[in-house]
C-alpha cells in the first residue's frame, strides 16, 4: 500500500466514516436516508394493496387477476427488502496493501468487487442523470481506471457528489495516485 501525506484536509462528508484498521483503511458509507423513510411509507400502502388485491383474486377463483397481481407482489418483497438495506446496509471501500474492496453489507447486495491495488491508475467521479416524464434525478459513481486502461465502477447511488469526490480523494492519497482529468467524469 503506497501512503501519500494530502496538503489539504478534505472535510468528512455526512454518512461517511474513515477507519483505520491494522493493515487498511476503510471508508464506510452508511445507506440511511430521507428516502428510506418514504420508502415505509409507500411499502406499506404498496404491500397492503397487494394483499386485498391478492386476496381478492385468490378467494374468488380469478386466476388471470392473480397471476397479474403476484407480478406487483415480487415488486413489493423487493421494496421491502431494499427498504430494510437502506436502513440497516453499510458499504466499506476498504484499502489495504493488496486490494482495493467494494462490500455492501448486512444484507447482500450487487457490485460488490476485489482490485489488486498494483492495478489501479484511476479514480474518478461520474455523474448520472436519470430523467422520466416527471422529473430528473442525479446520482454520483465512482470508477476506477487498470493498467489495461479498462474501466470499472466501484460504487454507485451516491446522491451527494462530497461522498463520491471524498471517496475518490481519499483513494488516490492512500494508494498515492496524482489526480489526472479523466474524460466523462464530475467536474469538481
């Protein structure tokens, strides 16, 4: 692990931790958000939708209603389960003399991953904007360049762009990275 003393203190963002372990540094970002209490909310009214249209359909012998219904009843376990995770999940980027690991825990969830740090060149931010019918939402990506010049998201969801440049920051001080501009990333 390279070790690189930063000029500048780089405040700690809100849902963010720095650990410092025996052999690694972990970044731990903790999921909770205003969203996740909307999210109770509409699960609620969601899942309880469910269960009288379900009933319905079950106690009346209407097959077609019900086969249409469990489709929005596999929606509604999944907004149950996200919700929990939003609660109770935590993301480490944890940087030790080896790799560079993404891991979202207690309850699993995808793009968790593993880089040998002697292959990261990069770090950078991204920015995606999300726009439907009724309105834009932005979210913040963190990416990591190899040495084959591939590229490769680290984390994603982030809706507060001082969490991914501090992750991305705090990566390149502790691997010893020169921060290089990077076409398509988050101007800072």
């Amino acid at each position: 692990m390279h070790s690189k003393q930063s000029n500048s203190f780089t405040p700690l963002p809100s849902n963010l931790e720095l650990v410092t372990e025996y052999d690694a540094i972990v970044i731990r970002r903790t999921w909770k958000s205003a969203l996740a209490y909307f999210l109770v909310v509409f699960a609620l009214f969601w899942n309880t939708f469910m269960v009288v249209w379900m009933s319905i359909a079950i106690s009346q012998g209407v097959w077609m209603m019900a086969a249409f219904g469990s489709i929005h009843a596999a929606v509604g376990i999944f907004l149950i389960y996200y919700t929990i995770a939003l609660f109770v999940n935590k993301t480490d980027v944890r940087i030790d003399t080896y790799y560079l690991t993404v891991k979202h825990y207690p309850l699993r969830w995808m793009g968790q991953s593993q880089t040998p740090v002697e292959d990261v060149q990069q770090i950078y931010c991204k920015e995606k904007i999300t726009r439907n019918k009724n309105s834009t939402s932005i979210t913040y990506e963190v990416h990591c360049i190899d040495r084959n010049n591939k590229q490769k998201k680290l984390l994603s969801g982030l809706t507060d762009s001082s969490q991914a440049q501090f992750i991305e920051a705090e990566i390149e001080k502790v691997l010893g990275i020169k921060d290089r501009p990077v076409t398509g990333e988050f101007k800072k």
